[in-house]
C-alpha cells in the first residue's frame, strides 16, 4: 500500500486553489500570491503525482472569445484525499482559500 | 510611441519566453511553449492596461516570463532514480564489472599465498642465463646421470672452445648432523663450487657467517629444508654441518624455485672440481661461449667430445633456457588454442538484428564495445592467474607436468571464458548494457514453421525485449531485438517514482 503523500505548505496551497476552481496557472498565481517560478513547476509536480489533471480547452470556446488556447487543470481523486490530509495539517488553508462548495454556502 | 514600446515590450516578453522554451526537452516543448504563450496573453491582458503605458504592469509581466526559466529547468531535470539496491543493480554493467573485479583480486591473491606460484613468479625474474646447456649423453632417451665426475674432470682441465664455464652435481642421499644433533637424511647434491654462479641463480643469505674460520665446503640449503629442519632460522648460516662422513659450513638458502635442473635436492655440498667423488654419475652444466650460442640454432644440438686414446663420445646438449617456458608463453599458446577452437562451441558474431530499422547510435556502439573489451581484459588476467595457481600449487611436481596442467587450464579457462564474454554480452540490452531478464516461452514448439516460438526476454529498465528463436529457422535464425519506445516506461518505472514523496 502507498503511503499517504505529504504535501508542502505551498503545494497543498495550489492544490486547494485547483480545487476552489482557480484551474489555470496565471488565476492560481493571482489568488495564492506566489510568483509563476513557484506555480508552474508545483503544477507539474502535482500533475506527475496525479494530484491533478491538466487539459486543453476546445478550440470552439477559445475562438468565440478570441483568445488562445488555455490548459485548465483540475483536481483527481487522489488529489482531493492528499488534499483532506494536507487541511489536517494546515488548518488555515481553507480560511485562506474557501473551496468551492464553502463559497456557494 | 506608447504604442512602439508595448510592442517592443511584447516581443521582449515573447523572446523571454522563447528563450526558457530551449531548456525544456524536445518531446515537451511544443506544448509548453503553447501553454506559456496562452497564459503570457492572458496575464497581459489582465494587467496591462490598453490606453495607457505601465512600468509596474511591464515589469509585473517581466517577472511572469522570468518564472518560465524555473519552469523549463523543473521539466530539464533528470527523473527521480530509485536507491541503487544491490538486487537492482545485479545484471548491470557496473555490477558485471565489480564482479570480474573481485575474481581477479582473489585469483591474484590466492597467487600470493601459494607457495609454488610464488616460486614460479621467482623463476620468472630469474630465468636461466642465456647459453646454458644441460650435457648428457645421447644414448640415454630417458634424462638422467649420464656424466662421470672423472670425464667432468677431463673436459674442465682442457681449454674449451665452446663453452667458458662448466659445473658438475651428483645426487646421493646423505646423513646430516646438524650442529643441533638430531641426524636427518637429505638427498644431498655434490656439486662444483661454480654452480649457483653459473646458473644465475640467487642464493638468500650468502655472506652471513663469513667470518668462521675454515676451508669448509660450502652447504646450501633448500628453501623446503631451512623451513622444516631449522624452523626458518637465518641464524643457521655458518653454522656446521656434517654431512656424511664430511663436514660443511651452511653458506646459504637457495629460495623456493631457484632449482629447476633434474633431480629434487635437499641440500648442495659445493666443493671444488678436485675434491668431487670420483664414483658415480651425475648432471654437467655448461655455458655456451659466443660461438657455442651461434652453432646453437635449435634447442638440442649433437656435442662430440675426444677422449685421450682417440675414442668419442656421442652427447647432447639441451637448452636450459627453453626447458621449461614460461608461464605467460605457456598461457599465450593455450590463448591461441582457445581462440580457435571458440567457433565450435559458440556463435562469435556480436552483429544486432533488430526487428525494427531502429539503429544504435554510435557512442552507444562504442560503449557496447567497450564494456565488451573491458570484460575481456578483466577475464584474461583471471585466467592466468588462475591457470598458474592451478598449475603451480604444488611445488613437487615435475616442470612438465606443470607445464601441461597450465595448458590445460588455461585453455579451458580462455574457452568457456570467451564463451560466456560472447553469450553474456548477447543477452545484454544494447541501450543500457543491462542483462535482459524474465524469460518467457512465447509460441508453441509444433507451430515453428507456421509461426514464430521460442524465448522472449525483457530489459528491467523498459528498453528493449530480446526474442530468441526456439528453433531457427531461414526467416529467423539469429536473436532480434525489438526496441520500446517510451510510452512502455511507466510499466518499468522503479519505486521513487511512486507518490509517497514530499512535494514541492
């Protein structure tokens, strides 16, 4: 059986900002306040763990807008269970970052 | 202008990007240059203001590019290695080499330690002075005593032509009575005082004891009989002796090996050409002068020698120099048998079959190559040295004798040796030298001719899978190898890639 995975602070910060619905890095960096050196590799890190997911949007969508295309990355199964242990370890993390459904409430 | 200098600042930013892009590897850098440049548009439009030029949004967006170098170095660096346990690292290279490394060191070892190699490696450095000559007489097929002391006698009064040193032994067992007083019986060698001059041989404490008075004859004693009689003592030298009827001043102990000539010897009484016993037969050694050596041009040459009332003698002299090879010469030759007779037993070609048109590049080759020479140079000392501690172990044994187990072990060693060298490095994968594992029976045996069977084997680190016909056929007489391409690597990936790291 593998062990539990043990996030950082700031890796646990990007996973709970995935997981409140900021899906791309540049709304991770805006609402965790870290700089695009420490989100991006962190994302590939939590996406090699498979923490998180990444996928390009439809082309569709992107030329309504008329923008390029974006990669959005959302949080996996194992994410969101590393995620429940990491908020044990770090219980301001929601205080810092509301997930999705405490925000709705 | 506020217009010119965004654009300016754009392409900037785009360069910037452009230039961290060349960090990443090849196989993602598509994709992440589209991922950066969509996220610089957007950062962009969210931070710089249309209608008007910012510094701070500028240098906002500087910095965001800035973070694509930490980006493109985090993609860069290598993938986590599993701790190299000793179970992964059986079948490697490095292990292979550790191994033979190992083998080598003990059979070297092992070289120390025995008594009769070392004395090969002493007989080694001291090899007989060219132009010896063992005499004897031609008559006698079996070597043995063939030369009175008398007709020495003869032969060393007259002036010779070809030979500028002649030295007699006779073998006789003989009652010593060391100076302790406990009597022993050696097979004792009365042999001219010139003998161990001639022969070049080195004689380990001569000198010591030097000042005892006396015209003693001389007494050296084997290396075998200073050992076992006087416990290693060097204090015995000088001490007396009595040897028969005779009494002897211990002069020195010849080393273990420094006596090859005929007839196993306890000790040598050496006394002057006079004072030889006139009765029986023994051994004459001679030494060719420059013009002896030039009628010398094989290893036996016939010497007639003029007795006083016109008769001749028919004799022989035999090279001492080419008696006993050495063991380098001895383990070249069983090399050289090795070598040809390799062909018959296994399959020399190293030629790589691939079920694809993949090709090896060339430092691969070269390394593959390589690791196959350096096995081979590792293999080949192992083989000698084991070959002569074999061979050499014992010191009682006959120099022909030692001669023939040499080559038999050596060409025995180089055979199966080469054999595996061959048969291992075929079975190692040729991207990572690692050897291939699992075999499994792919196919059926009663299916050869409609279908391929036979033994597929698998590189642990995802590269490649050896096929080995089952019976080899005209379409597929020799292995193939089938490279994998990366999408099978995560099937191989070792426990660090796991999850159970801290991250970030």
């Amino acid at each position: 059986m593998a062990k539990e995975t043990k996030l950082s602070h700031t890796a646990a910060m990007i996973l709970q900002a995935v997981e409140a619905g900021f899906v791309y890095g540049f709304s991770i960096m805006e609402m965790t306040g870290l700089p695009s050196g420490t989100v991006y590799p962190a994302m590939r890190r939590l996406e090699g763990d498979d923490l998180i997911r990444s996928q390009w949007e439809r082309q569709s969508i992107a030329d309504a807008e008329q923008r390029p295309l974006r990669k959005y990355y959302k949080i996996t199964a194992a994410g969101r269970t590393t995620l429940e242990a990491s908020r044990k370890r770090y219980p301001l993390l929601e205080r810092l970052i509301p997930s999705a459904e405490a925000s709705r409430i | 202008m506020r217009a010119r200098l965004q654009r300016g600042l754009g392409l900037l930013h785009l360069c910037l990007l452009r230039c961290a892009s060349l960090l990443v590897p090849g196989e993602l850098r598509a994709e992440w240059w589209q991922e950066w440049r969509a996220e610089l548009w957007h950062v962009r439009f969210a931070l710089v203001p249309a209608d008007e030029f910012s510094w701070s949004a500028e240098q906002e967006v500087t910095a965001f590019c800035l973070g694509a170098f930490q980006d493109a170095l985090y993609l860069r660096r290598p993938l986590p290695q599993p701790r190299t346990s000793l179970a992964a690292a059986q079948g490697s290279a490095s292990h292979c080499m550790l191994v033979l490394g190992a083998v080598l060191a003990a059979s070297y070892g092992f070289s120390l330690l025995l008594p009769g190699v070392r004395a090969e490696h002493f007989l080694s450095q001291h090899r007989p002075e060219p132009g010896l000559v063992m005499i004897q007489n031609a008559s006698r097929l079996v070597p043995g005593p063939t030369i009175s002391s008398a007709q020495f006698r003869a032969w060393s009064g007259r002036r010779q032509k070809y030979f500028d040193g002649l030295a007699f032994y006779r073998l006789a067992p003989a009652t010593v009575t060391p100076s302790s007083g406990m009597q022993t019986g050696w097979e004792v060698a009365a042999a001219s005082s010139n003998l161990f001059a001639l022969l070049g041989a080195p004689i380990r404490y001569e000198g010591f004891g030097e000042a005892i008075p006396g015209d003693l004859p001389r007494l050296i004693l084997s290396d075998a009989v200073w050992r076992k009689d006087f416990g290693a003592n060097p204090r015995v030298i000088g001490s007396i002796v009595t040897v028969g009827a005779r009494k002897a001043r211990v002069a020195g102990v010849a080393p273990l090996g420094a006596w090859r000539l005929p007839g196993r010897v306890d000790a040598w009484l050496l006394e002057s050409d006079s004072e030889l016993a006139s009765e029986g037969m023994g051994y004459v050694v001679a030494h060719l002068t420059a013009l002896g050596q030039a009628e010398m041009w094989t290893t036996r040459v016939p010497i007639t020698a003029y007795k006083g009332n016109d008769t001749e003698d028919d004799l022989l002299g035999v090279a001492l120099d080419q008696q006993a090879p050495l063991p380098s010469t001895v383990f070249l030759f069983a090399l050289l048998l090795a070598l040809l007779a390799l062909p018959a037993i296994t399959s020399v070609t190293l030629d790589e079959t691939s079920v694809s048109s993949h090709r090896t590049s060339w430092p691969r080759r070269v390394y593959r190559w390589g690791f196959l020479s350096a096995k081979i140079a590792l293999l080949l000392p192992i083989v000698y040295l084991s070959s002569i501690d074999i061979a050499y172990w014992n010191p009682g044994l006959a120099p022909s004798t030692m001669v023939c187990i040499q080559v038999a072990a050596g060409f025995a060693g180089c055979l199966f040796g080469l054999r595996w060298a061959l048969k291992d490095q075929q079975q190692r994968c040729p991207v990572c030298l690692r050897k291939v594992e699992h075999p499994a029976q792919v196919g059926q045996a009663s299916r050869t001719f409609l279908d391929w069977n036979g033994t597929e084997l698998m590189c642990m680190d995802g590269h490649t899978l050896l096929h080995v016909p089952g019976l080899p056929t005209s379409w597929f007489g020799a292995q193939r190898w089938l490279y994998l391409d990366t999408s099978w690597r995560f099937l191989f990936a070792g426990p660090a890639a796991g999850i159970n790291n801290e991250i970030v």
